[in-house]
C-alpha cells in the first residue's frame, strides 16, 4: 500500500513510497518502533516532464529500488533494519548498507530510521 510519495531535487526523483500490511497498521496506529516483519520499498523513476500536458511531471525510466526490511534481531547493528538497494532486478552494493544507516539514523533515529510519513 502507498505510504507516500517524494520529490528529490539532486537526482531528479519521483519517488513512491510502498508497505507490506505489518508496516501500514503500525503506521496507522502510530506504534514505535516498526514491528519485525515490516517492509518499506522506495521506488525511484526519473522526474520527466510530460509530453501530453507541459505543467505536469511524470515518471521517466526507473532508476532504483530501496528496501528497508525490520527483524530486530538479524539486522540488531543497525536499529533492527536490513537495508537493500536494487537496479534492473538485481542486488547492489552489499558494503553500502552502512552508508543507508549512517543518513537515517543522522536524519530521523527518533522516528525508527524511517523518513517517510504516512501520507494525510
Ligand atoms: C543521504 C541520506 C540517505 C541515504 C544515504 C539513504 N537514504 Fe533512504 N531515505 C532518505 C530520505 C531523506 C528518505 C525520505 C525521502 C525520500 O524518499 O526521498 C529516504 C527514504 C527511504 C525509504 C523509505 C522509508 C523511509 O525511511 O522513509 C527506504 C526504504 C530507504 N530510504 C532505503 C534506503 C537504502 C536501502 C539506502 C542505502 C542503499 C538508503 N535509503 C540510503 C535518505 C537517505
């Protein structure tokens, strides 16, 4: 289910927002921190401008796929969430899961690592 949408200005991102039904009812319920088992997945596209209605920006080609999966006690180094980053289908970077961290836990340690709101 979508969790929200964003707009990231360096890249030139559209991004969604999805999660599995573990992460949205803790959403919805306001409970922290994300139980294990929640999953939340960036999609990512380029930010292209629509050919059909010039005021409107639509997704261009997909550029990657960021996951976040919670099991407190596999990923216990890095606040209970394992980190993945995906291009064409497939696994990069195992080494940058530090970086991953490093930015949420910088950015928003106080809401679980997670950035994203649940959309109004
Ligand atoms: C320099 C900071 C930074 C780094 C590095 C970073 N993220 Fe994020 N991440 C963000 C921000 C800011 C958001 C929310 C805005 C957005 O989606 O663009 C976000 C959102 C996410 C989300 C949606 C849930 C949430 O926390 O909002 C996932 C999943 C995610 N990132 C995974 C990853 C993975 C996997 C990596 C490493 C490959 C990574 N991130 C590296 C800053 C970062």
């Amino acid at each position: 289910e979508l969790v929200g949408v964003a707009h990231e200005t360096g890249l030139d991102e559209l991004r969604g927002i999805v999660g599995n039904a573990a992460a949205i009812e803790a959403y919805r319920a306001g409970t922290l921190p994300f139980p294990d088992g929640a999953i939340l997945v960036k999609l990512a596209w380029k930010h292209v401008q629509s050919t059909e209605f010039e005021p409107a920006f639509v997704p261009g080609p997909a550029t990657t796929v960021q996951v976040m999966v919670k099991d407190s006690k596999r990923y216990s180094s890095t606040g209970g969430w394992g980190f993945g980053r995906f291009i064409d289908g497939r696994p990069v970077d195992e080494a940058q899961h530090q970086t991953c961290f490093g930015c949420h836990a910088a950015g928003v340690k106080q809401h679980d690592f997670v950035f994203t709101r649940l959309a109004p």
